[in-house]
C-alpha cells in the first residue's frame, strides 16, 4: 500500500509497531507524512472559549468544571451572545482561524442552543471557522448547529475503552461513539482526540490511537492534549508522562490520520519550546491561541508567535468557507 494512503483499517498490532519504533525512524515516517499533505511551515490557529462555566453534572477525573469536584470554581450561565461576538472579532484580529466554544453540559437544553446556534451565526458571519463542544446531542440538535452553520464539533473519547472507566463513570465510551457518529450523520466535521498522563499505560495510548484511526472517517481536527493537574480533581497528582512518549503520540497520529489538523492542546504552558518544537516536525499543526483554554492556563500570545518565529513556522491563513 502507498506510503499516502488514507486507511481505516488499521490493526492495533500496526499501530503497537509504529509506536514501537526507535524514535527517530518514527519521527523521519511522520515528517515525512506531513509534508505530503500540509505546508510544513504552516500551523493551524483556533481560539477556545469558554460559553458556560462549571456546574456540570459529569464526573470526568481530570476536569475542574465537574460538580463533583471541589476546585473553587463558581458555576456560570451561558454568557450573552455580545461576549462572544467581541471574543470572536479580537480572536480573528490576533490571527486566529477558527473559533471554538465550550460549554459544561452533559446536553445541551433546547432553550440553551437556541442562544448558541445564534452564536455560531454570529461567529461564523466573521469569516471565522466555528466548532463547538457542549456534550451529547441529539441528531436534531446537531442538524440545528449544522444549519447555522457550525463547522466542527468537539467530542474527544479521552483515553482507550479498556482505561476508560477509570476516569469516567457518568458517560459510557459507547455514548461517546454514538456522539460522534450522530455529528458525522448530520454532515458536521469531528473534532476527537485525547488526554495524555491520566494514568493510563502506552497500551491505552496505542488502542485510543487505533480507536480514532479505524472511525469510518478519520476526524478532521485531532487534539493530544497533556493533563493539566488542577487541586481537588480526581486525577490530581498523576505522574508526568515522558516528554518523548508524548511526541511518539503525536507522531503515530500523524502517520494513522495524515490529513487531520494535529493539534497541541491543553497542557502546553507545561511543555518547553524544546518539546513543542518535537512535536511540530512529528505532524502537530495546529494550537489554540489565548491564555486560558476553558479553565486552565494556556501560553500568551507573544510567547507562542515568539516560538513560531524561532522555528520558521507561521499561522496558517483563513480558510475558504462555503
């Protein structure tokens, strides 16, 4: 099969070899890879913010918004759409390509997205790429956003099925797949990735990459995040992942989905330019813009167009939107 073939069919015992290789032979493979398919030169930006804070009933270990979690963070309502439309208008004037918005529902109320598919009209009346996160929806709900002209959604599966409940015990992996199949039924672009450093084993790194390598369609956005620890959580106090196991992640993705927008995520304020730089020539090309990402902190602007300038590298120019 051609080195550039998009496959769907990969077996975990592939993805165990790609990830088992010495690092720098992984690393030429995914290089490689990238070039064939982007402008290596060109990193993606989007913005996230957060639409409606905490209070969610939801019991994810790693995430500050849970209600079941004391973190000191106060529950919010979903701010006005003027909030968001002067978010989205400073987002784009500072480069950013795509606007994301995430909200801490478990689903969203047919009363709370009529005020957000009002948002992504606003949003996308900018010229800006819109994606949302906002939980589970139903296949109507997806339609609406569709039509309003929402261009991504966000439902990250987090970790493998097997190590799943280990952080999760309010929403089942299935209803995590069932998401993402009813975006993808109503002709939304997927937005899935994963969290690295929740305690989970190269095994579940390897079967969470297969998972999302072997969707009838690759998603088009893949976000690695890195678990940024906050007090009071249940995943607080985990161990830090080895920095070369997180590029080998980044790599493999590249290599499983060529055509995705990798994306660096949370947990980069942690991450040395070092680190980043690894990852950007593994196949990572895209990051969010903004010091905060939701609730944890996010490296300012100046330090990542510093960082980008250091490496030659440059935001990639807005897309054409139909």
């Amino acid at each position: 099969m051609e080195m550039n073939a998009i496959r769907t069919d990969w077996t975990v015992a592939e993805v165990a070899a790609l990830f088992g290789l010495p690092l720098h032979d992984l690393l030429y493979k995914a290089h490689t890879l990238h070039r064939l398919h982007f402008n290596p030169a060109e990193v993606q930006i989007s913005t996230l913010m957060s639409i409606k804070t905490g209070g969610c009933p939801e019991d994810c270990g790693y995430c500050p918004q849970s209600v079941h979690f004391n973190t000191g963070l106060t529950a919010e309502a979903l701010v006005p759409l003027t909030a968001v439309v002067e978010a989205a208008r400073a987002a784009r004037e500072q480069g950013a390509t795509r606007f994301c918005m995430g909200a801490a529902y478990r689903n969203p109320k047919p009363s709370q997205l009529v005020k957000i598919t009002e948002m992504v009209r606003a949003v996308r009346g900018l010229g800006l790429e819109t994606c949302a996160t906002l939980g589970m929806l139903t296949r109507e709900q997806a339609e609406s956003l569709r039509d309003a002209g929402l261009d991504y959604y966000n439902h990250n599966l987090d970790t493998s099925e097997a190590f799943y409940p280990q952080v999760i015990s309010t929403r089942t992996y299935a209803d995590r797949l069932d998401t993402l199949k009813t975006v993808r039924d109503a002709g939304l672009k997927v937005c899935c990735g994963g969290i690295i450093g929740l305690g989970e084993s190269d095994q579940d790194r390897i079967e969470l990459l297969h998972t999302l390598a072997t969707l009838p369609e690759h998603p088009e956005s893949v976000p690695v995040n890195q678990l940024v620890q906050v007090a009071g959580t249940a995943l607080e106090g985990q161990s830090t992942v080895d920095p070369l196991t997180f590029v080998r992640v980044i790599a493999v993705a590249r290599i499983l989905m060529p055509r995705s927008r990798v994306r660096l995520s949370a947990g980069r304020s942690d991450m040395s330019d070092e680190l980043q730089a690894l990852c950007f020539f593994a196949g990572a090309n895209s990051i969010f813009y903004g010091e905060q990402l939701l609730t944890t902190p996010n490296p300012a602007r100046s330090k990542d167009l510093e960082l980008l300038d250091r490496l030659g590298l440059r935001p990639a120019p807005s897309p054409t939107l139909a």
